[in-house]
C-alpha cells in the first residue's frame, strides 16, 4: 500500500471570479466592498484593506464597469472625495461571494486530502493550463454591454454597444473581425479603450468627428510625475478614465465635481465576445 505523504500545510480558500478578460472579484475586492458598506467612505475603507487611496478607487471603477448594476454609489466632495456607499445590489453581491467561499472552502478541504497520492506531473501540467487559459490586458477601460447596432460598410463594420440605458459605445472592426466574432444583435461583448486615446472636453458646443462622447462628473484625480489621470463618473454608475499632461489638466481647469466628457473614436475600441 503507497504511503501518504504529509499535509504540511492547509489551504485557506480564496475564492477569485474571473472573466475572459482578467479578475473581476477576489478577497481583496470584496474585503473593500464590506470596509465601503462599514465605513461609508472610500478613504477609511482603503486604509482597513489596505490599498492605496488610487488602487482602491481603480477596483471600485472596475466593478462597476463589468457588473450587471453598480455595486458602489459615490457622492463628490472635497480632496478626497465625498461619501461611498454600497448598493443593495453591491450587498447581494459580497452575500453570494461569502458563501461560495465557504462551499469552496469544504470542498477544497476533501480535495487537499487526496493530492497527497496524486502524480505531482499531473499537479504541474494542471496548474499550467490555468495559466494559459488567463486573460489580461493592460487596457484601462473595460466595458462589459450588448450589441445593440450593426452598420455593414465595404470593408468595416460599425458596432453599436448598449452598456446600460445611459450610455452607448460605438466600434469600427474590419469584416474579416466582425465575422471570427459572430457578431448579432443581443451579444455579450466587452469593449476595451485605452485611457491614452480618452480625451477630455469641457465645452458643452463642441464639434468632434469622434463618436463616443460620454459626458460625466470628475470623480478622481491622480497626480503622477509626468501625467494625470482623471476619472469620469458617468450616469447609471460607470466611469472612464483619461490620460492628461498638467498641462492639459489646468487648461482645462477641471476638479472634482467639474462636469465633462470623455471622447474617443470608434476605432480605438477593441471588442472582445463574452461566452
């Protein structure tokens, strides 16, 4: 009879809800969630993780751009930021996530008491095929909606994206994309744009050949060596955020609060099928 190689150590389940495009909840992300719904307040909330101030309005922007409805409700105010609260939605959420976690728990429990007879082979080819069925990408903007217009051209398709009932992303992809996609009215898809070609506006006349015009309220403003990063907050609980020089950022005079658009031109958006 083999003999059974000890259990030195036992694994803690930590449950992560990942999506074709990289992680979407975690223990750190929800561990935010529940501090936003004890402290009411993103600072407070970033301080019990911990995380950054920046890295924790990062995830929270995130969440709420990839879930069926926001998960986190802010209001501005001053330097940093005004109240933050949870949604009811945002409850259910961390709710649901808890108890997976206690499931995963059990039945991780059951399964660390049979690999110690496993062929550690087996172990190493199983954890490589993890790896490579992950997606990541390094775009700032992630969109997650449905296809809600198709415009057939020669030689490109213009996509129309319904992300919520306030706002609506338009693509350009070659046919050739349009086809290995399948792309048909009702569609999961995730839009993908680079804060780099976000531009902001401030000026409510303004003329611009680009189509996505997605007008919203300053929430975050991150200072860096070189660059800014301003974050919009747009109706319905999204945001997107823009890469701006100093300079830009003080011609343009925005601060929390200031009322803006981010602009960005349709073929700047890459699409990516859900399922």
């Amino acid at each position: 009879m083999p003999s059974r190689r000890p259990l030195r150590h036992k694994p803690s389940a930590r449950l992560a809800v990942d999506t074709e495009f990289g992680a979407f909840l975690g223990d750190t992300r929800i561990k935010l969630l529940e501090a936003i719904d004890r402290y009411g307040s993103i600072t407070q909330a970033a301080r019990a993780v911990p995380l950054s101030y920046k890295a924790a309005w990062d995830a929270v922007d995130a969440m709420n751009n990839l879930a069926e409805q926001p998960l986190v409700e802010r209001s501005v105010g001053g330097r940093h930021g005004g109240g933050t609260n949870l949604t009811d939605y945002g409850r259910r959420l961390v709710n649901v996530y808890r108890a997976m976690e206690g499931e995963y728990q059990t039945a991780l429990d059951h399964l660390w008491q049979r690999i110690a007879d496993a062929d550690s082979g087996e172990v190493a080819d199983f954890q490589m095929m993890l790896r490579r069925m992950s997606l990541r990408t390094s775009a700032r903007n992630q969109f997650a909606g449905t296809v809600s217009g198709l415009r057939e051209g020669e030689v490109s398709f213009e996509v129309r994206l319904r992300l919520d009932a306030d706002n609506e992303l338009a693509a350009v992809i070659t046919r050739e994309a349009a086809e290995t996609l399948g792309l048909a009215i009702g569609v999961e898809m995730l839009a993908l744009v680079n804060a780099n070609n976000v531009l902001i506006s401030t000026d409510e006349n303004l003329r611009m050949t680009a189509r996505n015009q997605l007008w919203g309220e300053v929430a975050n403003i991150h200072k860096g060596q070189v660059d800014c990063e301003v974050t919009l907050a747009l109706p319905g609980g999204r945001s997107v955020t823009a890469v701006l020089t100093e300079e830009s950022l003080g011609a343009l005079g925005l601060e929390l609060g200031s009322r803006a658009c981010a602009v960005f031109k349709a073929p700047t958006v890459m699409l990516i099928r859900l399922g």
